[in-house]
C-alpha cells in the first residue's frame, strides 16, 4: 500500500516547507555550524511556557485526584521562579530535580527555564551514590526533591552547600530545608523575573549512562528543545496532510464514523520526566497544544486503563512494554477507551507484531513511534498511522531539521542505497551543545555539528530509517539505557569476581534485559543472589543483572581482548 501513496506524504512534506509555512526552513550558523532550524520559531523555552496562559482555566495537571488549571500552574511557576531569584539562581546557573512525576515537578521545570536556568533532571531510580556524583557533576545552586530522595540525601557525605526545597515531604537535610507549601505560600509576584536568555543556553542538563561507568550530562538548549518541538509538530502536520491528500485522490477509502474532536487533547505520561521521552516529547507539545497531563505514581497497566477511560485520554505515550502491556491487559476490554487516537511511543523500538495489534485494537486511533536520543533532545525520526502500519520495522523518516547520513566504522560516508547499512550521523539544532564537563567525549560525540549516535541503520528509497543494530556496548531495558561496562565495573568491585562479561538478552516485557557470565576466584563462592544485593549498594535496580551464568574456564575473547560477547550471547540465549 505505501508506495502507491508514499507520494501523497513526500509531497506533504515537501509543501509544509515552502515558503510562507509556519514550517518552512532555512539556514544559520549556530555555534560556528551551518544548520538547518526553522525559519519562525520562538527563542527559547520561557517565550512558549508564557503563550501557554492563553490556555487559561482548562486542566493541564491531573495527578490521582489532584487536577491543576493552566492559571493555577502559571501562578505556582510564577511564585517558584521569583523564589528560586531570590536564593540566587540566575541565568547559567543550574537547579536540580529529584523526584517522582508528581505536578511539583512540572512546576519546577517550568520556574527553572523561566529564570534562565538549567533544569538538572535527576532519576528517580539512582542510588545514592549516583546521586551524589551526579550533584557533584552539575553543581546545582537549588535541589528540589521529594521525600524518597531526600532520605537518600541522608545517606551521603557533606555536600556542597546548595539550597534545599522538600517536596511531600517532612524531612530534614544537611543545612535545612524549605518546603514546597512555604514557598507555594509567597506572595504571586504576577510575572516572570526579568531575565536575558540565549537561544544556546541551557535548558536541560539530562544523564545518559556513560561508557566510562559514569553517567554523563548531556546539555539541551533552548534552541534544541523548541525545534523539538517544532519537530513533533511538523511531523504530525504532515501525516495529517498527506492522509487528506490520499483520501481526496481515492487512493485510500476515507473513514467512517469519524468521532468529533474532543474539546482539548488529553496525554498520558506514563514514563518518568527526568527523561527527553516524557518531558521533550511529550509535555513540551502537549503545554503547547494546551492539553491535559495526566501523571501517575507508578507504572499500573490496571490503573493506567482506569485513567485513560475517567480522563478521556486521547495520547498514550509510554515505552513498548506498556502499550504491550495494556492490550493484554485484562480490563482492556472493559475499559472505555475509544477516544485513544494514538498509542506508541518511543525508549525503545516498537515491535512489528505490537504494530499491527494497536492498529486492530483501536477503534478511533492508530500506532506511533518516534527514535531519539537524549543527545538530540528528543526525536530523531518518527513513524505512525497508515505509514507505520504498512512499514512497521521502520521508525520514519528524519524531522524536517535534521540532515541524515550513513558511515562506515572509520567514519568514511556511504553512498545512499536501500542495501546500504551504516552508524546512522545526524546534524541539526536538536543536537546537543555537548557533555558537561567532558570536552574530550563531547569531541567523540559530535564533529563538524555531526553526532555519531551508535546506531546501524539503512534508509530506503523513501527516506524511511530503520535501525538494524546497535554499535554501542548497550543495552535497551524497558526504555532505559543500561551500559554494560557500568554494570561490569561496579561488578568487579566484588572480591570475589576474576572476570565478568554483561549484555543484554531478549525479554518479552522489556525488550531486553541485563545478563552477565562470570568467572569467579579461586576459592571464592558467590549466588546471584547475593550479587545482587552486592550491586544494589551501587547500581540503580534496573542495571542488576537479571541472568547470571558463572562458568569455570575463562570467558572468551578475540585478538584484542575484548570478550565475545555476540558469541556469548547466541551460545547462551541463541541470539
């Protein structure tokens, strides 16, 4: 079916970028690059949260039974960005947040860019020593944190004085606390502090794991988190287009019983916001769309059923394991949940058997999926509707911003072709300014404005990309990033480990799982475990070993001394 109408979206495409578009493009040099950005797009965050109040009295936040209106949420932002000020916070300073999806949390993000600020978005699951070197990493003058993490706090050395403000919580801390309900009891100062922000600031510091076994800190700006935006827009925009335009030429049947467009779309965050994928892809354009945010404790594919129907969610966006999850689900089919009209998302690849059951199990909707990277501030490529249903191995075609190449191992560029396979570059605004405080793995990284992300793809002759394999030693767990020389390095930290080896395995739920082969010491004994309750003083509960094998002879490597860990894995799981 996509290639007798593949032309109706190439040339949706195509006219969403002529000129006089709200997406039309053109070129500028940002930080000594020629890119291609978007002719008419706001400078920075703060100018899009304030059109934001335009949305006036309709609901943004719902958490559990707790529901906050645009009005409510600009005031709180407004009394949180004058108090955070006052305690020093200016433009290029950093503030952190560590804590659940609770609405403090949108509160914050919101403060913080409006000050000028960049947010620091801790994850929740980090011990906390990852805590800790993170904090020492990002040098935040405030930590905003709820009760969880502050007890985690508790148990780290003196830190590095910073201004502590307690979320849901009664708890203390080094050097005192302020609490949320004090400064939520200032006076509304009735604007925005008056500050000077740079398209190339900062907006966001997020970590992504590290191969040293250290987390870095990739720095989005402003420029790159409004393109995506623009982004996400634009490509929705297009397939829109494109479907209009295949329907008025009868090349595909229009639909029936079309249901009436709800009064505000609702989105579902079902994943945490310290990461591109719910807070750039999914809060960035749902504030922007004016629509309601529906948070949740925990993921529950039981509850999460429950608040699709009472809220009316028209937008799931989570990571595969959840839109899996909540098919086979069995109150889906006595949920209410017709007014879904997309589910997907992205964290991980959408596998093509989950395509094609979204696309039945939806009366009014159809699949997404989007492929991003922490380092390009969220999307990359993305695919959904028709298009995904009729290619659903492929995650798109790039965004309109974003010029994409193939290269071989030594960096050489490769000559187009739909039998071409190569580490997929990209370059664009949305690529990142760098690593904080790593200048040598931002070079790695990122040459010439070009970010080599690790990953082998092909692209057809449509433009469509598809990601074959992955060149970083990593592995894809329910959306979140695990290195394996991280998990190997806290390993080795045990006496009794000669050699560990740690990959990933398939996992129905997940996607992929962490596993690791061992060799232990003479005359040493070790479980899994008690491995891992080893590691859980200092890894994050995901990145422990969910398989470990322990054999006797020693673990295999090839002519440079790396492990074989390809043949490890086919040996063991036969993959």
């Amino acid at each position: 079916m996509i290639t007798g109408v593949i032309h109706h979206y190439l040339a949706a495409r195509a006219e969403l970028d002529a000129p006089g578009s709200p997406f039309a493009t053109t070129t500028e040099v940002v930080r000594g690059v020629p890119l291609k950005v978007f002719a008419a797009c706001p400078p920075n965050m703060r100018v899009l949260w304030e059109s934001s109040a335009g949305h006036g009295d309709k609901d943004y936040l719902v958490y559990e039974d707790e529901r906050y209106t645009y009005s409510e949420v600009h005031a709180q932002v407004r009394k949180l960005a004058a108090h955070l000020v006052a305690n020093g916070v200016h433009p290029g300073s950093r503030v952190a947040i560590a804590m659940r999806n609770y609405s403090e949390w949108v509160v914050a993000y919101w403060a913080i860019v409006s000050a000028g600020a960049a947010v620091v978005g801790m994850n929740a699951w980090w011990t906390a020593p990852e805590m800790e070197y993170a904090l020492n990493d990002s040098e935040p003058l405030v930590l905003i944190a709820d009760d969880e993490r502050l007890e985690r706090l508790n148990h780290m050395p003196a830190q590095r004085p910073m201004h502590i403000i307690s979320v849901r919580s009664e708890r203390t801390a080094p050097g005192g606390v302020t609490t949320w309900a004090s400064v939520m009891a200032e006076a509304d100062p009735g604007s925005l502090p008056d500050v000077s922000i740079d398209p190339d600031d900062d907006a966001t510091i997020f970590y992504t794991s590290g191969t040293t076994g250290f987390p870095k800190g990739a720095q989005l700006t402003h420029r790159g988190s409004v393109h995506n935006i623009f982004n996400i827009i634009a490509m929705g925009a297009a397939t829109n287009m494109a479907e209009a335009k295949a329907i008025a030429a009868g090349d595909v049947p229009a639909p029936t019983d079309v249901p009436p467009t709800p009064a505000q779309p609702v989105f579902m965050a079902p994943t945490p916001l310290f990461h591109v994928t719910a807070c750039n892809c999914l809060l960035h354009p749902a504030t922007v769309a004016g629509g309601r945010v529906v948070l949740t404790y925990k993921w529950d594919p039981g509850r999460a059923l429950e608040l699709i129907e009472r809220e009316g969610v028209t937008n799931f966006s989570g990571v595969p394991t959840m839109s899996r999850e909540l098919l086979m689900h069995p109150d889906w089919a006595t949920r209410d949940t017709s007014t879904l009209a997309g589910m997907g998302g992205g964290g991980a690849a959408l596998q093509p058997d989950l395509v094609g059951k979204i696309a039945g199990a939806l009366k009014n909707g159809q699949p997404s999926t989007g492929y991003g990277m922490t380092e390009t501030c969220g999307i990359i490529t993305a695919n959904s509707s028709r298009w995904f249903v009729a290619k659903p191995a492929s995650c798109g075609p790039v965004v309109p911003t974003l010029e994409a190449k193939l290269v071989d191992e030594d960096g050489n560029d490769l000559a187009p072709g739909p039998d071409v396979r190569g580490v997929l570059c990209v370059r664009g605004a949305i690529v990142i300014k760098g690593y904080l405080n790593r200048p040598e793995a931002t070079h790695d990284s990122i040459q010439d404005g070009w970010l080599n992300t690790g990953d082998i793809a092909m692209i057809d002759d449509d433009g469509f990309v598809y990601i074959v394999d992955r060149a970083k030693d990593m592995v894809l767990r329910g959306g979140e990033n695990v290195f394996c020389s991280e998990v190997e390095t806290a390993i080795y930290h045990h006496d009794a480990i000669a050699e560990a080896c740690v990959f990933g395995i398939p996992d129905d739920r997940l996607g992929e799982d962490v596993a690791a082969v061992i060799v232990l010491r003479e005359g040493h004994a070790l479980s899994q475990a008690e491995l891992a309750e080893f590691l859980s003083a200092s890894l994050a509960k995901h990145k422990i070993p969910a398989k470990v094998w322990f054999r006797e002879q020693p673990i295999p490597r090839n002519a440079n001394g790396k492990f074989l860990k390809r043949e490890l894995r086919k040996e063991l799981v036969g993959e």
